[in-house]
C-alpha cells in the first residue's frame, strides 16, 4: 500500500477549505482517508496552515510521499522533506 499526505477538499461551494490527510494512492481525492493530519484555507489572508507536526514527521519516516502542494505547505511550515 502506498501512503500519500495529500489536500482533500470540504466546505460549502465556493468556499473550499481543505485537510491535510494520509491516503491509500489508489483512493479517490475526497475517498476515504487513514488519517486527518492538518487544516489549510488559502481564503484567509494569509493563507492558514494547521498541521499536526509530530504525526505529519511519522508519515514522513514510515514512507509515505507528500504530493507536490502538501511538500510546498511543509516547507512553509518548516518540516523537511527528504
């Protein structure tokens, strides 16, 4: 099983705010998740960024891959990717 943090999208339309989440690969962008690890909201200025650091740096040791706008919102946040 290959682990994926990526953003899944909720809010009302027009008004999206999405969760930081480790995902199955394979699952569908608003599928079902392993585990919610962070809030971001790009309508706030700035931008809001919430992660859970610890289990965000769990995920990343155990193997699971950052999706290209995740690994931009850790590196914002400080948390190396390798």
């Amino acid at each position: 099983m290959a682990v994926r943090l990526r953003l899944t999208r909720v809010g009302s339309k027009k008004n999206p705010v999405w969760r930081v989440v480790a995902t199955d690969s394979r699952n569908k962008r608003d599928g079902r998740v392993i585990e919610t690890i962070g809030q971001y909201n790009a309508q706030t200025e700035p931008s809001t960024v919430v992660l859970k650091e610890d289990r965000v740096r769990h995920w990343l040791d155990v193997g699971a891959e950052p999706s290209n706008t995740v690994k931009k919102l850790l590196r914002t946040q400080g948390i190396e990717t390798r």
